[in-house]
RNA sequence: GGGCGGUUAGCUCAGUUGGUAGAGCAAUCGCUUUACACGCGAAAGGUCACAGGUUCGAGUCCUGUACCGCCCACCA
C-alpha cells in the first residue's frame, strides 16, 4: 500500500501511517489487561454489579466462528455495561466437555492406532487431561484476540476442585431429597463407546429395515428385529382388539428356534391395532416401550444382548454373533422352518444414534445408572419463566421451552467413560454410600462419571462459589446468560432447574439466545463441506472489530446468521473510516476549547444526542444488531459524508467563531462516537482515543458512557 | 405425529408501538475533489409467498393455504 500523505498541523504521527488492525490490536489488549480493570474488583467507583458467566468452550479444539459470535455479543454487553458503570464481572471458564472430548482424543488414537480399551484407564485419564489443558491454553490466547475483556483472574475450569466439591454436594442433596436414584431402567447404550447417553444426546434417523411377519405359535406378528425374540417375555395386543381377545391372559406354548417357548398373552393400550398384525413381542430387555409394558404387567426383563452387540449365551446357536449377523440368521432359520410369513422391504422407520455420530446405533439396554427425577425440578423452571422471573429473548424461545417440558423423562447422569467426575457413589452388599467412601472393608466405588451437563448445569453458581464465597453474594443472580439456542435444553434448562433447587434463587435473569452461524448460501459450516470461517485468520486480516461488525450487524437473536468474508471485509473498511475521519479531525483541532457554540453545530450536536438515547435503548433491550447499524450509518454517511464535509468549507472559511464552533462540534462528535461504538469495536476505537489530546479518561474502555 | 420459525432487491438479511419499503455485498455510470481509491458522487433494482379479514391506512395485527428450515416424539 503507498504511504500516505504527510499530516497537516499537529495531528498524530500514527496518522501517517494507513490503518493496520492486525499489528496494533495485541498491543492494545494488552494495555487493557495490564490496566486491571477487567476485574471487578479494580472498578472503584462502580456498585452495581454486572455478571455474565461465560459458557465455557469445550478444550477440546481451536475456537470457531460460533466461539466468535458468544464473545463478540458478550463483550459487548459487558463493555457497554461497564462504560455504564457497572461493576461487570465477566467470567471466564473451560469445559473438560467429558464425552464429547473423550471422543475427540479417541479419534486422535485411532489415528495413532491406539484405542483406550487397550489402556489403562489412568493413562487414558492422563493423556486426555494433558490434551485438554493443552487445548485450554491455545483457546485463552484465542479468546484475547477477539477482544474477550473477561476477568482472567476469576477464570473457572469444570474440572476445579472448589468445582468438583460443589458438584458433589448438590449431588448429595439431591439424593438426600430423594430426587436422584439408582435405578435399573433402560438406557441409550452405545456399542462403539461403551457408555450409555441421555435421552438429549440421541437424535432419530429415519431408516429402510425389512419388516419381518413371522409365526409366532398361534399369532402372525411384525418385526424388525427378530433377534430379540428370544428375549421376549409376553406377547401384547390391544385391549379393544377383537381379533386376539380370546387370548388374553392365557398362555401359549410352541416350539421357537432354539427350543420350546412358553409367553403370557397380555393386552396394553400400547399396541396399535392398525400396524402389523396387531401383535407385539414384548422384548422388554431390549425396547424402553416394552419395557414399561413389562412394568405394568409385572413381566421379567431378559437380557439376550450384551454391551458389546452380541446375542449371549441364552441365544443357543446365536450365541456370540453380533446384531445384524444374527438377525439375518435368525430370518434365514425362519424361513427355512416356515415361520416366515412376508418380509416387508419398503419399512422406514426411526433409530435411535448418537448424536456425535450417526454410525452408532444406540441399543436400548436395561442398567443400573444414576437417574435424576425431573418433574419437580421442572415444574420451578416452569414457574420461573412463566412469573417473568427470567426474561427469555427472543420470546418466541420461550413456547419451546415450555413445550419441552411437557414431556420429559428422567435424567441419566452415568456415563460409562474415564474422563469425568467421577460419581461419589459407594456400594457394598446392596448398600450405598453417597459424598464419602465410607469406612470399612469391602466398598466399591461407582467406576461411572457424571454426565458433563450435571456439572456444566450448576456452573453459574459453581462458579462464583456458591455458598460461602463473597462474589456469590455480590454477583448472583447473575444478569444474562448469553448462549446458542442449540443448547437451550442441554444447558440453559439444567442450569435454571438445578440453580433454582441449590441456591433458591434463579441464576441469570435474562436469557439471550443467538443463532448458529452459517455461510453465505446459509449453509450450516461444517469441515467436511469445506466452508470453515476460521475466525481467527479473519482477525489477521480485516481485525477483530470487523469481524465482531459483521457478526452483530443484521443478526436479531434467535435467527441463524450468515456470514461471509465480503461482509467482514465491508465492516473493515468501516474501520478504516473511522481511522480517517479521526486523522481529519484531528489534523485539524487539538481539542475542545471554551467557546460558544452556533445554532448549526448545536442542531448537530443535539442530533448526536438523540441517537445516543435511541442506541441506549437498543442496548437495553438486545437490539444490538440495531444499534450497530445505525451507528454505523450515523459514522458514515451523517458525520463523515455530511458534517464532515461540510466543514472543510467552514474551517478554512474566514469567520473565526463558526470555525471554533466547528472544531468543538467535530472534536465532540469524535469522542461520543468513539465511545458509542467502543463496545463494538473496542480496538480501533480504543487505538483512536490514546490519540485524541484532550480526554476524561486514559482508557476509552472505562470512559462513561453517553447519556 | 406435535411444536417453533422463515418466505421482503440478483445474494444475505434489517424493518423496535400499523403511517407511502431499507442496509451490506453484487451489478451500472461518472470522478485521483486539500481524511480515506480500504475512497467520493449519481442512477438502477421489490404486487413485502398466496388468499381472505380488521383498519382512514397492513411488510407489520387476525384467519387460512403453500413451500423451506429447525426442534421434539416409544408404532413394534
């Protein structure tokens, strides 16, 4: 790029030089974090607190573009805030992220050709550890480069020991209240991981799987999976069903592959007459609908498939093959026997997978896990945000919220993997133990951990040390909990629900929710497709304020955004404007002087201040992508194309009132506008006001607000 | 199956309590004008998905329809 024109008067030297986001923002970072004032603590004169408790991004990779939208709107509530006066506490934290973590580095061994079940479990414990405070590190950096005026000094991980400690009590309490048990309920078991999921880590896919009709003693019913039949412990139909009535309640005896079966015939509403033959096997083992059929009907529940996906030893021949392998056996038997009656190859139904992997089929499999009772936590959430008690923006989230928990089921806190909390359950005979091991011989401790949402969901008062610390009292409840809607039910719902049974209290007051981002043609930005925004490389090259720009211009919450580099690059350029309209107005005043003010720059002046009341507004009621944009139009197309050109008459003009005025009015509007956009884009509005000569304050970051 | 959202310029989206439609990018034309060519000026571009209704007035409120997307859900 050619240098620039040599400066008229005594404008600063940096003038000289074009505007260079990248070099100057780590300097400038670092001028606010020395200064102390991210801290709370330091804000002397401010009392009224502030919180927002930042979600902690998994350490288990470099932070993406979503990572980049949570900073940006946090950091700018948290620097209007604090230009405002408040006592804002920004906290910053890292999420050992548990499964979703343990399956990241497994993939890294797999690589390696390694695989944990070949390790110790103490050694995988150690590597992954290592990884993910690696990851920590890296990811700290990462946040200061976008801008994150978060108290480092406060700076939380989920695997903390004043963390783990908090975690175990409310676990304890939990228990003590009756509202978490130990029960042996069916559970999402995958093969692949060897762990069970809660119901909120499945998702349902759709699949073509023949539809077996096969002959079972005096009934003809549909299947997709025959390989549980020797699992079966009843055979259901419908009460009103005509058809089988006169088999209810009696038992039936005939000859099944692997020996003589002998099933009660039970009736259950369950059973939907129009499907199939409106005959069900009851594999209540293997299915949670059987299951409860299996509850109400008091039937046994016989496990025929062991964790690994292989029939066990109750299988006969099948013995020790795996799902589909005994399931196409078990069809080929059938049909050579005559049992077969059709196969239905046009059947598509759900599956149950993994969440993080749609490859793992999850099987439906009876454990002894850690089950936490929801409905009467559910019902204080409930209460909480219907009295207006937490304020969920944008309000239409709210409807989802409410439908949610309408139908929820308990809560499965176990998970079979090393990198956890883990669970402080003892057992001994039957007996249990919770918070300590007890003393005496013979007690073992729970080898599961807890599912990382136990613990992320108690990370607003965890934090803040609940219930002795000092910054509980000062900073709970806190004011926002800023988050994707995705995690609405993982995270924000655990969060109101076990903040509201430990604390009494709710833990946010306002809820935000914002969208995913997404590329230009909004598709969802994924490796595998090749769209990554690295937002990092975005900041080297337009700078941070861009990027932040561009991530709040056009984005009301709720909505999915798109984002791409023409529009990151269109908001540098803005940056570089504002460089310019500093280097004019700079070049020529060197400060507000006592003089009076013309009725022109008056009008101009209370223009100004009409639009700091409208942005203030905005501000407080999240209508941030608002805000930006009018004080962007404000920037350039009023105080750069309009006042600013017009000056240039003025100031060369030959009376020398008018031109005071002016110099005042352009210096006055500088400086409010400095401060009005500060909070979206803190560096060069922050490298602009170390330039200006004449300033209330040394840092723009803690200079009041307007208004 | 239930719920939620969307449909506005070529693309991506704003439009806060109803008052004659806006931005960015792209595309057109013209400009080295003493802050900025990372710039300036000018012009162009829309039956606001569709059909009804309320109103003096509807992109905005109500009813319905269509399509797109997302979430939830135990028909084997």
């Amino acid at each position: 790029m050619e240098p620039l024109k040599p400066v008229r008067s005594g404008a600063p030297e940096i003038f000289l030089t074009p505007y260079d986001p990248g070099g100057m923002e780590p300097g400038i970072y670092k001028k606010w974090e020395e200064s102390g004032y991210f801290n709370p603590d330091n804000l002397k004169d401010a009392k009224e607190p502030y919180t927002i408790i930042m979600p902690p991004p998994n350490a288990n990779g470099s932070l993406h573009v979503g990572h980049a939208l949570f900073v940006t709107l946090q950091d700018l509530l948290i620097r209007y805030k604090r230009m405002r006066g408040f006592k804002t506490l920004w906290l910053p934290g890292a999420d050992h992220a548990g499964f979703e973590t343990q399956l990241v580095y497994e993939k890294k061994l797999e690589k390696e050709g390694r695989s944990r079940f070949k390790m110790e479990r103490e050694e995988f414990y150690k590597e992954t550890l290592a990884f993910t405070l690696e990851n920590k590190k890296f990811m700290e950096g990462q946040l200061r480069q976008l801008g994150a005026s978060c108290d480092w000094s406060r700076e939380k991980f989920t695997l903390d020991p004043d963390i783990v400690t908090t975690v175990y009590a409310t676990f304890k309490k939990l228990y003590d209240d009756s509202l978490v048990y130990r029960g042996e309920r069916p559970v999402n078991w995958s093969t692949k991981y060897q762990t069970s999921l809660s119901d909120l880590e499945t998702k349902t896919v759709e699949r073509k799987d023949p539809l077996y009709y096969m002959k079972y003693g005096p009934f003809v019913l549909a299947t997709v999976r025959p390989e549980t039949k020797f699992g079966d412990t009843a055979i259901a139909v419908n009460p009103n069903d005509d058809r089988y009535k006169e088999w209810v309640g009696k038992e039936v005896e005939f000859d099944g592959l692997i020996g003589p079966v002998k099933l009660k015939v039970v009736a259950d509403e369950y059973v939907d007459m129009t499907f199939g033959t409106g005959v069900v096997k009851i594999t209540p083992a293997h299915d949670p609908n059987d299951f409860e059929v299996a509850q109400r009907h008091g039937l046994p529940a016989v496990e025929v498939i062991d964790r690994f996906g292989k029939l066990n030893e109750k299988c006969g021949k099948y013995a020790g093959m795996k799902i589909l392998e005994a399931r196409a056996a078990v069809a080929k038997d059938l049909e050579e026997k005559g049992l077969l009656e059709k196969v239905d190859e046009t059947y598509v139904h759900n599956i149950l997978v993994n969440y993080k992997n749609e490859n793992d089929i999850l099987e439906p499999r009876i454990m002894s896990q850690w089950f936490i009772k929801m409905a009467p936590l559910a019902e204080r959430a409930r209460e909480a945000v219907e009295n207006g008690k937490i304020r969920i923006f944008p309000e239409f989230q709210k409807k989802i919220f409410f439908h949610w928990l309408e139908n929820l089921r308990d809560w499965n806190i176990s998970r079979q993997i090393v990198w956890g909390i883990p669970i402080p359950a003892w057992f001994k005979d039957g007996e249990i133990a919770i918070g300590e091991k007890p003393s005496g011989e013979d007690w073992q401790q729970d080898p599961d951990t807890f599912d990382t949402w136990f613990s992320s969901g108690q990370w607003p008062y965890a934090t803040l040390g609940y219930p002795d610390g000092k910054d509980f009292k000062t900073y709970y409840p806190t004011s926002v909990m800023e988050t994707g809607y995705d995690i609405l039910f993982f995270w924000v719902m655990r969060m109101i629900m076990l903040g509201l049974y430990r604390t009494g209290e709710v833990p946010f007051r306002d809820v935000y929710l914002h969208g995913l981002v997404r590329d230009a043609q909004k598709i969802k930005i994924s490796k595998s497709k090749g769209n990554v925004i690295n937002p990092l490389e975005m900041t080297e090259i337009y700078g941070t304020d861009a990027l932040r720009m561009a991530l709040l211009v056009g984005n009301t919450p709720g909505m999915d955004i798109s984002l791409a580099e023409p529009k990151i690059k269109g908001y540098k350029l803005f940056s570089n404007k504002l460089w310019n309209i500093a280097r004019f107005v700079l070049e020529n005043t060197d400060g507000e002087q006592d003089a009076p003010v013309t009725e022109t720059d008056q009008k101009l002046l209370d223009e100004l201040h009409a639009l700091e009341k409208e942005v203030t507004a905005d501000m407080e009621n999240y209508r941030v992508y608002l805000a930006a944009e009018k004080l962007y139009h404000y920037v350039w197309d009023r105080f750069a194309a309009k006042i600013l050109e017009e000056s240039k008459d003025i100031l060369k003009g030959s009376d020398a009132a008018t031109a005071t005025s002016r110099r005042n009015t352009l210096y006055g509007i500088l400086n409010t506008s400095l401060k009005l956009l500060h909070p979206f884009m803190p560096f060069v509005t922050e490298a602009i006001w170390q330039q200006l000569p004449k300033k209330e304050n040394d840092l723009l970051m803690v200079a009041k607000w307007p208004v």
